[in-house]
C-alpha cells in the first residue's frame, strides 16, 4: 500500500486558502489499482468544504 499526503496555500490579494489531502493506493495486481483520497479546501471567506474520492484503476 502506497499512502500520500499534500498542503498547499494561496494568496489571492488580501485572501489566504489553505488545502490538505490524504490517499492511498493499494495494488491488487500489476496491473490494477484501488485508490481512495480526500480532501479538504479553507477559504478565506467561505465555510471549509471536504471531498472524496474512490476508484479502481486498470491499465491495459
């Protein structure tokens, strides 16, 4: 398993956004993958907001 995480942060003007993410990949084969992530976003002037996310991956 193949785990992953991520900050980022942006200054619009007089704004500052702050994001964050978590994942992991877990192989099945060599060729196929599970994934799943989430994410979440802090505006400035906004309430935070969160996303997710599953898959599965193949390559041909």
């Amino acid at each position: 398993m193949t785990s992953r995480g991520g900050y980022g942060r942006q200054r619009l003007n007089a704004d500052v956004n702050h994001f964050t993410s978590i994942g992991a990949d877990y192989v099945l084969s060599r060729r196929t993958t599970l994934y799943a992530s989430l994410g979440n976003k802090r505006d400035a002037t906004t309430d935070a907001r969160t996303s997710f996310g599953v898959g599965l991956a193949h390559a041909f």
